[in-house]
C-alpha cells in the first residue's frame, strides 16, 4: 500500500501545472515546506491519487494491448496457418478465431458452447483450436488423445472427440480414451497406440512453444484477428469483438 501510494503520489505531481522553480536548487527549508504543501494539497484532495492510478492502469492497459498486437503481427503465420490445428466453422469467414484450449480447464468448458454459438450463429467464422494441456496428466492425456485422433481419423472426427473431451467428467485414462475412441466410431488400438507418437508430441510441443513466444500463460486465451483475448469472455463479449472487428 505505502509503495502504491508514493507511485500515485508521484504521478499527482506530475499531474500538477509546471513549477517555476528548479527542485535542485532548494534549500532544504524550501525543500521541506514544498513537501508540506504537497502533502496538504494530496490529503485535501485525495480523489487525485485515484485520478493519478487510474490513468496509471489506462496507459498499463493500453501498452499491453499495442504489446499484443505486435505479438500477433509478428507470429501471424504459426497462430492462424500452421498447418497441423484443427480448423473449423466457415473456411472463408472474414474473422478468424483462435483458442488455446486445455480440456480440464473449467473456464474452457464454460466457454466451449458459447464459442460454438458465435460460430454457428453467425456464419461467418474461421475457427482455429490449439492443444495446449497445462494443468497436469491429465490434461496432457486428453490433447495427445485429440491430436491423435485428428491424424488416425481426420478433422470430423477430431471434433468430435474435441466435444467429448471438454465435457468428460471422469479421469482420461487410456481405457476411458479407448472406449470413447469406440464411442466415436475410431479404431480405438490405433488411436491409443499413435498417443505416443513423435507427431503428436511435435505439434503440442510446436503448440506450446508458439504460446510461450506470445506470452501466453493461462487458459482459454483466444486470438481474434489481431486481438489476444487472454481468458473467458461470455458469448455477449465476443459478439460486440466481431462487430467492432467487421466495423474498422
């Protein structure tokens, strides 16, 4: 708190109109009586060291959101076309969305439907899904599941199985996987077998490396166009993106 308030004092003063002194050169007297008037000033009017944070988080906001965006622009190529993710909804839609999904993450399986229902709602969509499993074994399991799944038994059938995994309340063990992998139609002993495959450990380690170059940490964390949106934002958040997109 003592740290925070110096910062916000510090820019209060900043804040002030230009003094026709030079601090330097104050005496210590001068030095000690200006000190006074600030603090009665700030304790007169305490709004200003919220004014002062205030604008402190705007401009903190604002340097994180141009940080992104050059992020996106630079990494462009490996987060909207790396040639091994899962693409979906309208392959010629005018936006393009990327999530980095973990299938035990709680806030991923909130906003699993809601994605699927700007997607199909409005029609015209690129969406894009990254296994990125960071919450464990388990979590780990179910994305080399996915990816397996996608390159024994191609994009329909990931997902599906993608659908399976975020909403499947028990422990993704490999007989769990193989009955699902059953469930689904799959050849479940090629797909549990290809798990372990060099492939599959490439594109989540490809995966997690893209995320480490974006400063991605947490899960879900979407891209829209040129835009990270680092976690859950409800289907109402989404949909007033899209437009604001489709406006510039």
């Amino acid at each position: 708190m003592i740290r925070s308030l110096t910062l916000a004092s510090a820019f209060a003063l900043a804040a002030l109109p230009t003094l026709a002194l030079d601090l330097d050169k104050m005496t210590d007297a001068e030095r000690e009586i200006f000190r006074a008037e600030v603090r009665a000033y700030l304790l007169d009017n305490p709004e200003v060291i919220m004014e002062a944070v205030d604008l402190l988080e705007q401009r903190q906001a604002q340097a994180e959101a141009a940080h992104d965006l050059s992020l996106v622009k630079a990494h462009a190529g490996e987060i909207f076309d790396d040639g091994y993710s899962w693409v979906g909804g309208n392959l010629e839609g005018d936006i393009t969305l990327v999530e980095f999904v973990d299938y035990r993450c709680g806030y991923c399986r909130r906003a699993h439907e809601e994605v699927k229902k700007l997607v199909s709602t409005d029609g015209n969509i690129r969406l894009i899904y990254k296994e990125f499993p960071i919450l464990g074994e388990a979590s780990v399991l179910s994305s080399r599941f996915a990816v397996a799944v996608k390159q024994v038994a191609g994009d329909e059938a990931y997902a599906q199985a993608h659908d399976a995994l975020i909403s499947m309340t028990g422990e993704p063990s490999p007989t769990a996987l193989a009955r699902l992998a059953e469930a689904l139609g799959l050849d479940a002993q090629k797909v549990i077998a290809h798990m372990d495959d060099d492939s599959v450990t490439e594109e989540i380690r490809r995966t997690r490396a893209l995320a480490q170059k974006l400063n991605i940490s947490g899960t879900p964390t979407f891209v829209m166009q040129d835009q990270l949106l680092r976690g859950y934002l409800p289907y109402e958040g989404m949909a007033s993106l899209v437009a604001d997109k489709r406006a510039k």
